[in-house]
C-alpha cells in the first residue's frame, strides 16, 4: 500500500498542485513588480459648468460628474471633521470646550463652507443649480458692496 499511496501523491502534486502553485507564485511575482490599487481612484479634473457651450452635452455630463464627485468628497469631509471633534471630545471629557476648539472651528468652517456651497439645492442639486446659485450670491454681494459705498 505505501507504494500506491506514494504513486498517488505525486501524481497529485505533478497534475494538480504544482501547476496551481507556479501559476499563484507567478501571479504574486507580476503584482510585486506593478501593484494594482483599488482605491483613491484620481480623475482628472474637467472643465466647470461655466465653461461648457450650451450645446456641449460631453462636456456638460464630465462637469456634472465632477460636481457630484466633489459633493461626495466634501461630505467626507465633513464627516470626517464630525467624528475628530467627537473624539476629542470623548478624550477630553470636562476640559473638551477649551481643547478642543481649534477642531470645533475646522468643523464650523468647513460647514459653513459646505453651506455656502451646497445648502439649500436638495438631494437632487445638480452644477447647473449650483453655479447658478453662486451667481446669484456674487451678484448679491456686488450690490451690498455699492449699496455700502453710496
């Protein structure tokens, strides 16, 4: 039986294992020399909203698309400033009011900006909106400037 036994064990490794295995060793060998990320994807930027003609529809989706990455990417942001300020406050504990107020003013900044930016267009702001409320808040700002110096 020992003889079989062996007979079956290498005819096992020489049909099945070792062509797995120099395949798995030669797969790990191409992924040391050019490691494949699949995170942090990078786009490149694309044109704003306010550079697209109005009948460039391409360009039109690309600043739309970028919109919406840029949304994403502010709300992690914001996310991410949210749970620092909690953190200190949980390390903190009775002093956090005094340690912790140069990341509660990031926090407050940063909101305000996403505010600025972003409020009041809903769930389904688009870029079009969105620079159409940024004009709408230079011309305001214009107006008070001349109203204050009359």
């Amino acid at each position: 039986m020992g003889v079989i036994d062996d007979f079956l064990l290498s005819a096992f490794y020489y049909t099945v294992d070792a062509p797995v295995t120099y395949a798995r060793s030669f797969i790990e060998r191409q992924r040391a020399k050019n490691p494949i990320y699949y995170y942090h994807r990078r786009y490149p930027r694309v044109t704003e909203m306010w550079d697209c003609n109005e009948d460039d529809i391409v360009c039109m989706f690309e600043a739309e698309s970028q919109y919406q990455r840029d949304r994403v990417v502010d709300q992690e942001i914001l996310t991410l400033l949210k749970k620092t300020v909690g953190r200190c406050y949980a390390e903190q504990g009775h002093s956090a009011k005094i340690a912790c107020r140069s990341y509660l003013d990031d926090y407050e900044e940063a909101a305000d900006n996403y505010y600025t930016k972003y409020g009041e267009l809903g769930f389904h702001g688009n870029a079009r909106r969105c620079y159409s409320k940024q004009q709408h808040r230079m011309v305001d700002e214009r107006r008070r400037a001349q109203e204050q110096e009359n």
